[in-house]
C-alpha cells in the first residue's frame, strides 16, 4: 500500500494517551510506553527539528496531541523538501520531531492511499485500507453517492483508476 505522509497532523493529534513520556534521558531523549501494546521505546528529537521542539505552543490547543507533535509557522520549515502534500492553512506543516527514531506504531500508520484535493489543493477526502472512502467535504460526499455504485464489481488498479477518472473529471486532483 503505498502512502505519503500529508503533513496535517490528524493522525498525532490524538496519540498522547497512547505514546507516554515515562524517562526523560536529556540531550533530547525520551523513553516513551505505548499504552496500546505495552512497548517501551527510545526516542531522540531529530537535530534538525530541535528548535521547532522547544516551542510547544503549536499544539497548546491540542491537550490529546502526541508530545512531539509540533507544527511549522509559515517560512521556518526544518527541511522544506519533505515531499509534502498540503496543510490545513491555519497552522502550517506538521511535523514529527523525533522521525527517525519514531515509535513502530507511527511507522506502520498510514491515514491514506489515495488523497483527494479540491481544485484549490486543500484536502477534500480520501481513500483508505482498499475502498473505505473518506470524504472531508459535503460536496465530495454528494460526488460519492452518485460515484459509488459504478464502482460495484471493480477491485485493485481498476477500482483507483475508475475512481480517479470520476474525481478528476469532476475538478479533483488524486495523489496515489
């Protein structure tokens, strides 16, 4: 399943009851327990994101945010070609700060397979696991009630392509 990180901060916004901070092992080192399979995990900020760390006023509004949840203000990203998709325009880029040494469970985590943008580039919906459509906008989702039975009988390449024609044709961009 192929899946690139958007950078909209959905997915780690609500992690904190699931990554706890149990050690702090300082130069930026934290021991964390994963409260859904009892791991425990070393975790270090990434040196380039150690200043985008030390702010954590980006997610004061986020009491459920994972601890490294950090979000860019316009123009201080730490590595501007991350192969980004979109943002949400209020806050900017989400950004893990300790990626590297990530926990699994964020390595395995995937919110899409296919990302559904407006003709404006903000997220408009998605698709997840093999058919499960998402959509974000009221729009999309009246799109997908006339879409969705042309669909039956298609599985794999040929159900994303015939969903792809029809999103495109109706003013969406697709991104695999």
């Amino acid at each position: 399943m192929a899946c690139r990180c958007c950078q909209c901060g959905s997915c780690c916004s609500n992690m904190r009851n699931v990554h706890t901070v149990i050690e702090e092992r300082g130069n930026y080192t934290f021991v964390v327990y994963n409260a859904y399979s009892g791991d425990v995990k070393e975790v270090r900020v990434d040196p380039d994101k150690i200043a985008l760390f030390e702010d954590a006023s980006s997610i004061a509004e986020l009491p459920d945010a994972c601890p490294f949840l950090r979000f860019e203000t316009p123009g201080d990203s730490p590595a501007p070609s991350h192969g980004n998709v979109a943002f949400d325009g209020k806050k900017g880029k989400a950004w893990c700060t300790v990626h590297l040494t990530r926990p699994e469970i964020c390595r395995d985590y995937c919110c899409w397979r296919l990302l559904i943008l407006d003709p404006q580039g903000r997220r408009a919906g998605r698709v997840m696991y093999q058919t499960t459509f998402l959509p974000d906008t009221d729009e999309l989702g009246r799109l997908w009630e006339e879409v969705q039975p042309t669909l039956n009988g298609l599985s794999g390449t040929e159900w994303d392509d015939a969903v792809i024609s029809c999103l495109t044709a109706a003013g969406y961009r697709v991104r695999r």
